[in-house]
C-alpha cells in the first residue's frame, strides 16, 4: 500500500488519498456548482488501484505528485468525465505557471541582492 509520495522539491511526505478525493471535488464543484463526492471517491479508488500497482511498499519505488495528478487526469477521463479532466488539467496548468513565475520572482531577488 502506498503510503508515502515526492513532492515537487524532491521532499517524501506522507500520502493522503483523501487529497486526490478533494481534488477531483473541487473540480466537479467549479464545472457543474455542485459537489460529487461519490464519483469523486470512486475516482480516487480507481486511481488508488493503479497506484498500489505501480509504487508498492515492497519495491520502494516513491511516485512524485505529478505522477499521481497524470493518473488522476486519465482516471476523471477514464470515467467520462470530460469537461472535468479538463478543468483539472486547465487548473494544473495555472499552478504550474504560478510556480514558474515565483521562482522567477525568487531568482531576480537573489541576483539583486548578489549585485550589492
């Protein structure tokens, strides 16, 4: 069972699922207004299966997020929820250049310090 996940700085935290169910939620909430916590959990459960598959205990192998989020996109589609895979895709795409434009922003403090 998988029980620990690589964040996106290398760092093993331990796994929640219950993250992946909010998740796929607040997706279902920002498309359609409304919850869908069944199809949420049921999501998460198909995406659970693969994962205890893939990134067992016993071979050590630690999944980074952005492993667990892919198969979180095919999972939604897998369920024919189209409109919602692609807001969660949309949405993951947003962080992503979020994330890049704070390293940037971090990278322009450090070489405006070093120059001083």
């Amino acid at each position: 069972m998988l029980n620990v996940i690589r964040k996106r700085k290398g760092t093993v935290v331990p796994f929640e699922s219950s993250k992946i169910t909010q998740a796929i939620n607040k997706a279902f909430l920002a498309v359609t207004g409304q919850e869908n916590i069944l199809e949420s959990e049921k999501i998460k459960d198909l995406v659970m299966e693969k994962l205890n598959i893939l990134y067992s205990t016993e071979n050590g192998s630690i999944p980074y997020v952005e492993q667990v989020q892919d198969m979180v996109e095919q999972a939604i589609m897998d369920a024919g929820y189209y409109e919602i895979a692609k807001h969660y895709i949309l949405y993951r795409h947003e962080r992503a250049l979020q994330r890049a434009m704070e390293r940037q922003q971090e990278l322009q403090k450090i070489e405006e310090e070093g120059a001083i």
